[in-house]
C-alpha cells in the first residue's frame, strides 16, 4: 500500500513542479491576458445572476427578491407571440445567410488572391479589403445611409442617371434591408475571414505544385486538384465553428441601419431585446428572449464542435 502511494505521489509531484515552473517562465502572459480576464468576468459571468428575471414580472423598485415569481410565463408569451417567432425566423434567415456568403467569398477571393505573381499589387489589394473591418458600424451606417439614401444617395443617383431605375428604398424595404445588411457585412470583413484561408495556402507543400507542372497541368488544373483540396478541411471548420453563430446576426449592424418600417424583415434577436428589456421595459421578457438565445447557442456551438473533431479533426482541448 505504501509503495503503492509512493508510486502515485511521484507523478502528481512533478506535475505541480512542472505547473509551477510554467507559472514562474509565463508570468508576463498571464498578466498580459488577465485584463480581457476581468472583462469577460464583469460583463459575461457577473450578470449571470440577473436570468432570474427570465422567471419574474420584474419590476425595478421591487428588485430580485420582491418582484412576483411567474415561473414560465415569459418563455410561454415568448413561444405564443407571432411577433417573436417572426424574429427568430429573421435572425435565422439573416444569420444563415452571412454564414455562407462568410465562407464562400473569402474562400474565392483567397483563390484569386494566391494566383497573383505581382507581390507590390497583391499586398496592396490585401490592405484594401481588409481595411474596412476596422471600421466600426456607427460610421460606416453612417455612410451606408448618406449612400443609399432615395434623396441624393450616390447609389440611387447612379441607377437612376445611368440604368435609368427608379429610386430603391435599400433601408425602407423589408426584402432590400435584409440583401443590404447582408451584402455591406460581407463587404466589411470578407477581407479579414480571408486571412485564415492565405495561411492555409501558405503551408501548402511547393513540392506536389512543382510535381503537378512536371506532369503537364496547367494552373487551373493545379488549382482544381491541389489548392482547393488544400483548403478544403480549413473551410469544414471554419463552417462548423460558425454555426454557434446561427442566432447572432449582428446588433451593431442592424441597430446601426434598421427603422420601424424594416422590422418585418430586419428585426433580430438583440435588437428585439434591446427594445422590449431596456425601451418597453419590460426586463422579464426581454431576459427571457435573451436567455433563450444563449441556450439554442451554446447547444449549436457544442454541436460545431463536435462536428469540426469528426470531419476535420479540429480541437481546442
């Protein structure tokens, strides 16, 4: 027994060691990583307690602890309303859709972008696009509204000079909003999602493109049996990994761009919380609605990852 605990001591005591010594080299990373630590605690974990509203008729002045209990009332008003399913169906329909256009755009566009040979052009190209994701959607709305505008808008202005089209209504009609929001989205940060697939390109073995040029293809050829094949398990997870994302189809964007006349079409998930919880008041609801979200999103995130193991073996830990 006791040689037995000797044996199970010395394992554990060089993984302390070990932890220890990797504390005393890493010391300067943890400090550097601890301040996005206190963040996400004060503004992801300390709010946690706040779901308890999601089971009340809260009312501020009465707090957590006075407000009446009414069980799963919220969630039942949140399932029997047409206006909240027509939001789900948004939120779904505008966030699939960003989805795959996120991942078919950069896809091609890496493609293009890996064949050119000039170097000065290609690295100025890749400065252009990826420009606008560090912009954020209070200015470029901003922009979008002063361009889109049937008023004077530089767009309208053009189809109806040049084409000769009537004037479209991009941020007053349902249907033109939701193909306005998903098109400037992608415009916004298809250049940044392209990163991950030129680093992909990057480790790309030059030796099966020397052998494919030895054996006569052409660069279509290579392309079409080397270098989409290449990228083809970063883009399985990049899908995967993005349907955790299905129900988040960007607050900032669409308060930024949306008006009561597009809520039909445009309104989402969070902007529908944002105004219920916090304009209406009504937080019960609104907590409700939200938690909601988080449960269907943390199930669809476990899911992507098991999906991104068995198809693409991808893991974090």
């Amino acid at each position: 027994m006791k040689a037995a605990l000797q044996q199970t001591d010395v394992p554990i005591s060089g993984i302390k060691a070990k932890r220890k010594w990797n504390l005393r080299k890493n010391w300067p990373l943890h400090i550097l990583v601890l301040p996005a630590f206190i963040l996400v605690f004060i503004f992801q974990y300390a709010p946690l307690p706040g779901l308890v509203m999601a089971f009340q008729n809260f009312k501020p002045y009465l707090g957590f602890m006075n407000s009446p209990w009414v069980g799963m009332e919220q969630f039942n008003k949140l399932i029997e309303f047409p206006e909240t399913r027509q939001v789900i169906v948004n939120t779904f329909i505008i966030a699939s859709l960003k989805i795959v256009f996120h991942l078919i755009v950069p896809f091609v566009f890496a493609l293009l972008l890996n064949e050119v040979r000039v170097i000065w052009y290609k690295r100025v190209v890749q400065t252009f696009v990826y420009l606008p994701h560090f912009l954020s959607w209070v200015i470029l709305g901003g922009i979008l509204l002063d361009m889109l505008s049937t008023d004077g808008g530089l767009v309208n202005n053009m189809l109806t000079s040049v084409f000769g089209i009537e004037p479209v209504f991009f941020l007053g009609d349902g249907n033109w909003f939701r193909i306005t929001v998903i098109a400037s989205d992608i415009w916004k940060d298809f250049g940044f999602a392209t990163i991950v697939f030129l680093a992909a390109l990057a480790g790309v073995d030059p030796s099966l493109y020397e052998a494919a040029t030895i054996d006569g293809a052409n660069r279509f050829q290579q392309v079409l049996y080397i270098t989409i094949p290449s990228l083809i398990p970063i883009a399985i997870v990049v899908g995967t990994l993005s349907l955790g994302n299905i129900l988040n189809a960007g607050f900032d964007q669409i308060f930024n761009l949306y008006n009561p006349m597009v809520y039909e079409k445009g309104d989402i998930i969070d902007t529908y919380v944002y105004r219920v919880g916090l304009i209406a008041g009504d937080f019960g609801f609104g907590t409700a609605v939200g938690m909601f979200k988080s449960v269907i999103s943390f199930v669809l995130i476990i899911i992507a990852y098991r999906l991104a193991y068995r198809f693409a073996n991808y893991r974090i830990f």
